[in-house]
C-alpha cells in the first residue's frame, strides 16, 4: 500500500526492497555493531558516537608495529613516516567538507580548536566586537564564547546575541537569522554557530548567513560536529572563514577522536594574524632548528600545535577511506531518502495523535540524517521501552529523543523495525 506524496509504502517487503536496491548496501557489514540484552541492537546514535569500522584495529595495528619495529625513527622512515602522517588525511577531509587541502588539517579536540580558532578569528574593537550564536547552542559551544569574550575583558550579556526562535516555533527562520545580522551591522565582529543544531537538526544556511556576515563587515566560523560527515559542504566555495568538527560523531572514528579545521584560504598568508602557536604550526623546513621566531606554515597548518597522536589518526583514516570509498555524493543521497522513509514511518505510526512532533525541519536542504522528536506524554518510558527492545538512539532532557539513521551503516529495514517497535510503545506509555 502506497501512502503520502512520497511514494514510500508501509510494508516489511518494501523495506526489504529497498536495502536490495540500496548501492550502498554492502558497507553496513563493515562496521562493528554493539549489543543490548545481548542482541544486535538497531543502531541510530551516530550522531553521537559513530560505529567502528571493522578495518580500524588493523590500521591501530599498523602503527603499533611501526613503532614498535622502528620506535623513534618511524618519525622519518618507511611510507608512513608519522613527520609527514597529517597529510594523509587531508584529501577525505577536503571532500568531506568541500575545501582545498591546504585548508583543512586534523588537531587536537573539538572544544580546544574552538578556543584557538577565537583567538585568531575573533578579534573585537571599540566598535565591532558584538558575536551571533544560536541559543541553546551545544554547552561547550556556550562555554566558549562566554569565556572567550571574558578574556577580551568583555561582558557576555551585553556582546553575545542569541537567536531564538519565534514564538511557538522550533527553529530558526534564515531571513531572521539574516536580519539580526544585518541589524547589528556595524558593531558585529563575528557570526559563530553550528552547522547542523544539536537539538533540533536544524541544518543552518551557511553560505547566506557567511554572505550576509561578509556584507555587513564581519566574519562567519561555524562548528560542524553534527554536520561533518552527515551535510553536503562547500565551505571554500562559500567562504566561511573558518569551521571546526569531531571526528567520533558521523566521522566514525572512535570516542574523542581528534577533531579538525578548516582555515579557508583567503587567510591561509596572514602570519599577522594572532594566534596561540606551537611548533607543529611552525614551517616544517624549519622546525628543527629549534629558533626563536614563530614562522607560521601556509594555510590550516599553520594553526597546528603539538605533534599529532599517530594511534588516534590510525583510527580515523580507517574511517575516512571508507568515505573516500562511498563517497559524500552518494552518502548524502541515500542519507535523505532514510530520513524522509523514517519521517513517513512516524507519521504512519503516530497519525493524528499529536504526541509526536517532529521538530526537524521538514525540508532535506535544512536538515541531515537526525530527525528530533518531541514526544508531548510519555516520553522518558517511551524512549526506554524503546532501548529494550533493542533501538539505540538518545534522549534530550526535557522531551526530546533523537534518531540518527546514518547512510553507512543503517538500513531500511532498521527504520521498519524502529517503527514497529515505536508503535508498541506509544500504546503501551503515551495513549494509555
Ligand atoms: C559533540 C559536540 C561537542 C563536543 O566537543 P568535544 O570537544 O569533542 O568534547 C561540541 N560542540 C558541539 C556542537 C557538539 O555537537
């Protein structure tokens, strides 16, 4: 039976159809996949915490080896000497972002690269100091710009400006977003969001707001943690100033992972520009020299600090040549249609009902894998009965629980499963 305007049909064949014809298919098995009440759980958390990749204790395995066969000379010799290892990553990472490989380089943790992105990128005035984030932002994302503009010897209140979203709505509206920019025009230095909101999935309109930022004399940095991986980026085409992601979220490369930058390229020259330096940001001929000095390298580079963690990089390139293998291109367009089914599920499951309201936007452009539900009775019990029987997505105090189907590893038949169990659920807590 065919059902709404999207042509998707609620039965168990179709689902099962659908997986056939998936050209995707064949990388599910390649991920290892976790166990609750010690069956194979149907997993939609990669929002949170990517699958392992069955290869990545082989490519951990690796370095292992060299270091052990070669301990301080795997610095220099053999083809994965770890002076040059941060250029590996680079080409997955340029696609996955939509940048130059000069612009983009892997360092450090999220929440650190955040700080030292400010440092460069925020630079307030007497007149232009003022900053425009999301409310409700991640908390390290509020953590940072709170302090950050403490050590500017600024008040908070009075130079964060938070967007909330209208009344009775759950997200922003862009022309909103485009007006507050352009209202505070003049004393605005810098536009500092997510990519794709936490919360709510809400997949912003980077290349407007970084446009608008641009007109009204200011810069755009964007934290992409929930869109790395999951949205379609052209952060060099669209002239973001600078952006930074983790690795462990749709990167699938494992709990705190090392994170990466983006520096686009129109200040990959600007040695004036000040920075919190280290010597794995300084000019790679010159290094061991060990002078005084600071001559930083050309583009992202020159942002580094300490020589990268070679087992955590391991991890992550197992990740990231799988992506080189499937693709962005095709990861996305799988990735829309699983949304889109597992939105047409919940509509199926919960019909009139009004308990679940999903407060991701309904257009693909403005949102990625995640669909946020808010569950209006029941919630809490709902989301456990969900757990165990098996599903694992997450639950967003007071209301809210997130589904993540991620084009790697989830099928269609995941999201049939979910829905039927979704369905016991919600009979059993929220109509009761
Ligand atoms: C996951 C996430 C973080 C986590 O920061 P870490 O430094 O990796 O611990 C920060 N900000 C956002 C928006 C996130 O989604």
């Amino acid at each position: 039976m065919k059902s709404g305007s999207t042509g998707f049909e609620n039965s168990l064949e179709y689902a099962k159809r659908m997986d056939e014809n998936d050209p995707l298919k064949a990388f599910r098995n390649r991920f290892i996949f976790p166990k609750v009440n010690g069956k194979e759980a149907t997993y939609f958390c990669g929002n949170s915490l990517g699958l392992q990749p069955k290869s990545t204790q082989s490519y951990i395995e690796r370095e292992l080896g060299n270091w052990g066969e070669m301990a301080v000379d795997g610095h220099f010799h053999g083809e994965d000497a770890w002076y040059h290892v941060r250029k590996k990553s680079k080409p997955a990472l340029a696609k996955i972002v939509g940048a130059q490989e000069h612009e983009v380089v892997a360092m450090n943790n999220l929440s650190s690269n955040l700080h030292f992105l400010m440092v460069s990128f925020y630079q307030p005035t007497d007149k232009r100091h003022k900053i425009i984030t999301e409310a409700g932002a991640f908390p390290s994302d509020m953590y940072m710009l709170e302090t950050q503009v403490k050590f500017r010897g600024l008040d908070p209140n009075e130079t964060i400006i938070e967007l909330s979203p209208r009344e009775g709505e759950h997200t922003l509206r862009t022309s909103d977003i485009l007006d507050t920019i352009r209202k505070h025009g003049d004393d605005l230095a810098l536009v500092m969001m997510s990519g794709i909101q936490y919360y709510t999935g809400q997949l912003f309109d980077m290349a407007s707001i970084t446009k608008t930022a641009h007109e009204v004399g200011a810069l755009a940095g964007f934290d992409l943690a929930h869109a790395a991986g999951n949205a379609d980026l052209s952060l060099h085409d669209w002239e973001v100033d600078f952006a930074t992601w983790c690795s462990y979220k749709y990167l699938n490369s494992g709990p705190g992972n090392i994170s990466g930058i983006f520096v686009h390229e129109k200040h990959a020259e600007r040695p004036d520009l000040i920075r919190f330096a280290g010597w794995w940001g300084h000019d790679e001929e010159e290094r061991f020299k060990m002078e005084k000095g600071f001559k930083p390298m050309y583009g992202a580079d020159g942002w580094q600090l300490a020589n990268p963690n070679v087992l955590a990089l391991a991890a992550h390139q197992a990740s990231l040549d799988l992506f080189e293998e499937a693709g962005m291109e095709r990861l996305r367009s799988k990735s829309e249609i699983l949304t889109q089914y597992l939105e047409f599920w919940i509509e199926e499951v919960s019909g009139n009902s009004g308990i679940i309201e999903i407060i991701t936007p309904k257009s693909t452009k403005e949102r990625g894998c995640q669909l946020s539900l808010l569950i209006h009775k029941g919630g809490k019990a709902v989301f456990d009965e969900l757990y165990q029987k098996g599903i694992v997505g997450d639950w967003r105090h007071p209301n809210v629980i997130r589904i993540a189907p991620t084009p790697f590893y989830n099928s269609f038949l995941d999201i049939y499963k979910f829905a039927e169990i979704l369905k016991l659920s919600l009979e059993k807590f929220a109509y009761s």
